[in-house]
C-alpha cells in the first residue's frame, strides 16, 4: 500500500487550499478553492491548475468558503467528472458563493476592460471570467451529501465521516480510513467553542495523521461571550444618541451571527429594539439556508428558538432588503437604527453608500466585526484614519470607530490546542500544518510539540509525503 499526501495550495499562505491522497494511485482531493490575493498572480494561479483533474477520483469539499470551494468549477472545465462529497449545509452555501464569484468576475472584466481602453498608458490586463454563470452551475451536478457522523464511501476501500467542524454552517472536520486501516484527518477550518447558531467543533476518532489549519496559529481571541456585551454597548449608544451602527459583514455566518446575537440579546431584554436593516440581496438568500438547516445548530438555539417556533433570524424590527429603491430609502430614515451590509471588508457593495451617508456624523458609530485585509477601506477604517476616499471622493471619519474583535471563526492556537487534547492522540505520528502564514504556522509548530505532538510539519506547496 502507498499512500502520498501533498498540497497545491493553503501551503504558507491562507487561500487555495487543495489536498490530495494518492492511494495506490486513486487520487482523493480535498477542497478546491481559489487563491486571492494580488490580481495578476492569483489569476494565474487559479487558471493554470498543476495537476491532472481529470485524474482526481473523488472530491471532499470540508465547507463552502471561497478559499475552499471557488476553483471547482474550473476543476470541472479541467476535467473532474466525479462525486464531490459534502454536507448538504455546504452544498447550499456553495451554490450561492460560485454563481455570486462568476457574477463578481463577469463585472471585473468589463469594468477593467473599460479601464484598459481609458488610460492605456497604465497597461492593465482584463482578464477574461474564470468561468460563466453556467459553468459555476456545472460542480452541483456532482455533489453527494452526507450529513455528520454518516459514513460514505469516497473511493473503494476508503471510508469517510464529517465531524462539525465549529467554523462555519455546514462545515466538517472529516475522518478518513483508508485500505489497511491507516486514518487520516482533515480539519478544513477549524472554528472555536462558542460561536452562536452553530455547535462547537467535535472530536474525531484516533488518527495517524492530521493535516490542520494554522490561520490563526500566533494569535489569541477575546471569547465570542465578549461580543455580545460589546455589541450591546454600542446599541445603547446608538439608542442614546439617535444615531446609526453601520456594519460591515460577510453575508454568510458573520451577519446570521450578528443577526442572532441581536435577537437574543432583545429577548432578553439587554438591548432596545432599534430597527435593523440587513441591506444585501446575498445575505437574504444566505439567511434562507440557515433556516432551512437547523440540522446544524446548536442546543442552544434549538432551546430558544426552534423548540418554540421562533424564527432566529425573523423580528418584527428587522427588515431585510433586496432592491436598490428600498436600499436608497434607507438614506432617509431618521432616529437609530442598525445598517449590516456588504462586502464585509468594505471594499465593494452597498455599505460603501452607508458610509458615505453616515461617516461624517460624530454621533454615528461604524463596527469592525471581521478581518479586514491590507489596502482594505475595511482595514483603513479599523486603524482610525481621520479621511479615506470612496468612488474617489474624500471623507472625513468622524463616525466613532468600535472594534468588536471577539468575532472569528478560526480557533486560534491556544483554542486549536485544547481541541487536539481531547483527541485520543495515542497512535498521532505527525501534525501537517497548511492555510496560515510563516508566523501562525511557526507559532503553531512550536505550541503544539511543547504539548507533545511527536512531529509537526509545515506543508511545502507541491512537496510529496509518503505516509506509513
Ligand atoms: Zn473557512
């Protein structure tokens, strides 16, 4: 029996993860995401895929993000033609997430093209889509669901099981037996105990090898109980000074969270019910799969919400928002009030005519819930710069910034830690660490052979191990 495991992607970096176990030759991948990053390198990095896809036998797909899912459709055009294995959570998210990239891109190219022909001294390349609409359809033709702790079988003599990964809905830890009994881990991304709507992540049974994620490897977060007395202080305020919380947020799990958090914090009489706009036609079709999988949440929100037949995400004083006229009246709408809106990092979207309105009053107040990039307006915002420009004209912040940095969906080292001591570590001969950067992954290393991991390696892109 020869088994190889390598990588074309997540190595020293946080995107584009793709995993693979050669088994005798039979090729099991594990995500296909895209890389993201600079515009011209990661283009080329998701057009020209280094490996045979049509060679791949069976596709695992641990949960629906981009960065994990955005390149099977290219994996598809490539030549795939078999299952891809999944919990049906995932394969709702990704349905929205490919059509949505395919439709991101189709803008890009025009808008670039546009640009090109504009100011051709500055010699800008428009790519051409990745893929179509059509084609982003094509990969949902191969998804087989399974949901947690429902064995399947991948390949022939290979044996696989989802554990909740406590990242994001849907997500999985999954568990692999191969022939000969050797069984191999992937975390995909890890979450944190705590996260609202969705469970804690699990434990997996005894492995031999476990290919984990480091995202967050040299960091330590405030515990998510700290966001909701922070997200309540900000209400107050806002009740208090009649003014707006602008919030930017990625349309699937972080506005569902806030959106949870707010309502619970309503029935429980903590916060005033200001009225909420959720102002994104993605995060209305996001919040429709969260409805319809509560297969997915935890205890607690099936206790208080489900088991007395209240809707989480419905209240009388939320008002989710599709077209852009009831968007625009936003504008005009006067007392406090919550505006959640996309793209979460500010770079795109309707938020950014939220902020043009309201940065400039003192008495409003912009949230920071999520990881804003570098060159980000998201980023530009989180370290307080006095003016930032948006369509290319100038503002002033004045908004109060609130940082409420308690929200995130990767565990962090000392919560990836404590996760791995709950494993039965008996029969563990190696840790691969991928998606992170050189620091969080070395930091990482370092944690987990000082808890006495027997070898911990850093995953090299396209470098093959054998496992034995
Ligand atoms: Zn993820």
């Amino acid at each position: 029996m020869a088994i190889k495991l390598y990588s074309h992607g997540a190595c020293r970096e946080v995107t584009g993860s793709r995993h693979f176990l050669d088994i005798n030759g039979r090729v099991l991948q594990v995500d296909c995401g895209m890389f993201q990053g600079r515009r011209d390198e990661s283009y080329h990095k998701n057009k020209e895929m280094p490996f045979d896809a049509a060679a791949v036998e069976a596709l695992i797909l641990t949960h629906a993000h981009f960065d994990h899912s955005g390149a099977l459709p290219i994996l598809v055009k490539n030549g795939f033609k078999g299952n891809i294995h999944t919990t049906s959570a995932s394969r709702d998210i990704a349905q929205i997430i490919l059509l949505d990239s395919a439709h991101i891109q189709q803008k890009d190219y025009e808008i670039i093209k546009g640009k090109a022909a504009k100011y051709p001294e500055r010699k800008l390349t428009a790519y051409e889509p990745l893929y179509s609409a059509e084609e982003a359809v094509q990969p949902l033709r191969h998804f087989v669901t399974s949901d947690y702790h429902r064995p399947f079988r991948p390949l022939d003599g290979v044996t696989a099981e989802f554990f909740d990964a406590g990242h994001i809905l849907g997500a999985a830890l999954t568990h692999i037996t191969l022939p000969g009994g050797m069984r191999v881990g992937f975390s995909g991304d890890l979450g944190r105990p705590g996260l609202p709507i969705i469970r804690d992540p699990e434990v997996m049974p005894a492995m031999d090898y476990l290919v984990l994620e480091g995202t967050y490897g040299n960091r330590l977060h405030k515990t998510i109980g700290m966001a909701a007395g922070e997200l309540a202080e900000i209400i107050h305020k806002a009740q208090a000074r009649r003014s707006k919380i602008i919030i930017p947020a990625f349309t699937i799990e972080r506005t569902q969270e806030l959106i949870y958090l707010i309502h619970t914090l309503q029935l429980e009489g903590k916060v005033p019910k200001l009225p909420i706009f959720i102002d994104s036609p993605m995060a209305v079709n996001a919040t429709a799969i969260f409805k319809i999988h509560p297969e997915c949440f935890d205890e607690e929100t099936i206790r208080r919400f489900i088991s007395v037949n209240v809707d989480p995400f419905g209240f009388e004083n939320i008002r989710y928002v599709v077209s852009s006229a009831e968007s625009k009246e936003i504008n005009a709408f006067q007392g406090p009030a919550i505006i959640i809106a996309a793209s979460g990092m500010a770079e795109s979207g309707r938020i950014l005519h939220h902020l043009i309105q309201q940065i400039e009053n003192p008495d409003n107040i912009v949230a920071i819930v999520g990881f804003m990039a570098e060159n980000t307006l998201g980023r530009r915002l989180a370290e307080r710069a006095r003016e930032v420009k948006i369509f290319g004209r100038s503002y002033q912040v004045k908004a109060e910034i609130a940082t409420l940095n308690a929200f995130s969906a990767h565990a962090d080292y000392a919560e990836t830690s404590a996760w791995l001591k709950r494993h039965d570590l008996q029969r563990l001969k190696k840790i691969f660490l991928v998606h992170g950067e050189d620091a969080a992954l070395e930091n990482l290393q370092r944690e987990l052979l000082g808890i006495g991991i027997p070898a911990v390696e850093i995953v090299e892109y396209g470098a093959v191990h054998e496992l034995n």
